[in-house]
C-alpha cells in the first residue's frame, strides 16, 4: 500500500487478552471522521508525491481500521442468524456460508473510481456469501417468508437498494444478487452475496486469472478478448441454469456461445493458462473461526493462519499488519481474513486464493470436447 506504517488501535487490549470478547475493545469512529479519513486517504493515493502530511495518512488509516474491525462483531452475529434461516429451509448441508472484511487496497481502489463516494456510505466493508447448490435452492432461500426470517427477527434491516445480477448480469457476465442489510444500533452495513456454484465458479475464475495475470478483469480492465472469453463462459452458465443471458449475447443460441468459446480458447489458450497453475493444498484447523488466507503468486504458496472464536481482534491485528507493507504496483500477494460455516469448505468457498479452478475447467472442456 505504501511504506507509511499502520498503527494498530488496539494491540493493548490484545496483550491483555481482550482478544476473547466479541464485542471491541474501542469506540466506533464517527460517520464525520470516517468520512474525512475516506478523502484523506482517497487524495494521498490519488498523488502520494505531493502529499505534504503523512500524520494525516497514519490517522486516517487508523480510523479506517477501526472502521473495518468494529463490523466484525456483526458478521459472527449475521452469519450464525443465517445458518439458523438455511437450516430452518433444509438448505443447511446444501449450502456454503463465508464471511470476509473487505481489504485496505480494494477500499482505497473503490474510492479512487467513484471520486464522490464516501467512506462511511461504502456497503460492502463487511461482506457475507450464501452459495447454494443450484437455482432451485437459491429461489428457496429468497422466496422464504420474510416475516419469520430470522435475519429480520435478528434486528437486521433490508434496505431498498436491492440488486438482482442474475435477472439483469452485468455487462462484464457477473451474475449474483446482492443485498444490503444494516444493523440497528450503529447503522452498520452488511453486504449478503447469494450465489449459485455455477456463478461462484465464474467469479472465482476472473479473481484467479487477475491473480495470475496480475490484471484488474474484476474491474473491468485487461485485455479484451480474454473479457469476452469469461462473458461467454458467464452466458454458457446461463443457459445451463435457464437464467437470462448477459445482453451482448442474448440472441445467440446455446450452439453459437459454445462454438465462440472453442474459438477463443483456441486463441487464447485460457483453460491451459489455469491448467498450468496447480491447486495448493493446505490443512484445515477444525477449532478455527477465522483465517488469514496469504497467497503469494510467484512463489506458488498460501499460508492459511488460523484462529479460534473470540480471536477476532487478534487476526485483524495481524491482518493489518501483513496488509500495511502492500504495494498496489507489482503486488505479488493477495491477503484476506475470512470465516467460513464449515472449515472442510474452505477451498470451496475461497478457490482463488489456492488457484483451484478445476471445477470450471471440467465444465469448459466439455464444451472444447463437443
């Protein structure tokens, strides 16, 4: 990120064994500070050279990290208030639950592509993930009665903006539906992805290629024809889950998005580029309730630190610590803290970040096969 270091708010309270509690150890930052901290941080990155004051940068990153911890305590709250709703609907032992705190460098690039966004208005700083076996089990999980959710008898509430991706896919093929939650108190935001595993695939495939590409297709940057590749791939999905077709492809035929996926692929050679990149392997910890997943591209390797329930602010500590050293040009290490429903599903529900592909790639060569 810079080599401005993060001071960490509440390594006393670790020392003290604070660590334990759920709930922080400090003050949530108010709405004004947060804000003011989001253009501070927006303008330094934007032109670290002339910035004048790193005081400025050292506070405004600490209050960011407050910022982003104080929603922990939220996640563990929500996602147990959804394992309670997916057991209810029998979905229990069909789904994937994960959480994630959304990292320093994607914060400080969403807030240099939207100039006018504020720090304290972002949504997604706390980011929740139900991914379900198939459509029929993702209309089950959205047409379940609102009234005994337990989600909404937990306190959460719906907010309007309401996105549905796989009734209307984003133009770069991304299909999910997005909502976003807040929680009475603080009026913190919780984003919740539902996903099918068909679109968890795709999006994990577009991570994994800007790992090894060391591209931005997440964002709508790299090369064009791999673009079109993955839009192609997001439209064959849609058809095998009769679900609207992304609109740049919406009248070709099943036929014609599979022939233009043989066609590219021989191009470009995408189903090789992530046939030469081998899955990593790692042990799971079954007492853990986080991890702090490492992915260090060049040298092929993630380290995957585990830590138990009420360790929260301890992975957050070392989660700053590793994050603080990033350096947004020639990065070579992806960093995310995580928690997932099950820790046998880690890998399923973080394929990118142990290059694991090989799903997609199965379902890609039946096509090339054809």
């Amino acid at each position: 990120m810079s080599d401005i270091t993060i001071r960490t708010e509440f390594n006393e309270y670790i020392k003290k064994g604070e660590a334990d509690k759920e709930s922080p150890p400090f003050l949530l930052p108010k709405k004004k500070e947060v804000t003011k901290a989001g253009e501070i941080l927006r303008e330094y990155f934007h032109a670290p050279n002339i910035f004048d004051n790193d005081q400025d940068v050292i506070e405004a990153i600490a209050i960011l990290e407050r910022y982003r911890t104080f929603h922990n305590q939220y996640i563990s709250i929500f996602k147990r208030l959804l394992q309670r709703k997916t057991h209810r609907i029998a979905l229990g032992d069909r789904c994937i639950i994960s959480a994630r705190s959304k990292r320093f460098v994607s914060i400080i690039k969403k807030l240099l592509r939207f100039p006018t966004m504020r720090l304290a208005q972002m949504n997604d700083l706390a980011g929740i993930r139900v991914i379900l076996q198939d459509m029929d089990d993702l209309n089950a999980f959205i047409q379940d009665d609102s009234s005994i959710c337990e989600l909404n008898r937990g306190g959460f509430i719906i907010l309007k903006n309401f996105n549905n991706y796989i009734q209307w896919p984003k133009d770069d093929g991304y299909r999910s539906i997005h909502q976003i939650f807040e929680e009475p108190k603080y009026q913190l935001k919780i984003e919740l992805q539902i996903r099918t595993q068909l679109q968890h695939e795709w999006a994990m495939v577009v991570e994994t290629l800007d790992s090894i590409k060391k591209t931005g297709y997440k964002i709508g940057q790299g090369d064009e024809r791999t673009k079109l590749f993955l839009k192609l791939c997001s439209a064959f999905f849609s058809h095998l889950e009769h679900t609207p077709v992304i609109s740049e492809f919406s009248t070709y035929s099943y036929e014609k998005i599979c022939d233009e996926i043989r066609k590219l692929n021989c191009e470009l050679g995408i189903i090789d580029i992530l046939k030469s990149v081998n899955a990593i392997d790692i042990q799971n910890n079954t007492e853990a309730a986080y991890y702090l997943l490492i992915l260090d591209i060049e040298k092929h390797t993630t380290e995957a630190i585990p830590f138990k329930k009420g360790e929260s602010f301890k992975a957050n500590q070392l989660y700053t610590e590793y994050e603080q050293n990033f350096n947004e040009k020639g990065a070579t290490t992806n960093i995310v803290l995580v928690s997932v429903d099950d820790v046998n599903k880690l890998k399923d529900a973080y394929p990118s970040y142990f290059l694991d592909t090989s799903n997609f790639i199965n379902r890609i060569e039946e096509i090339l096969s054809g």
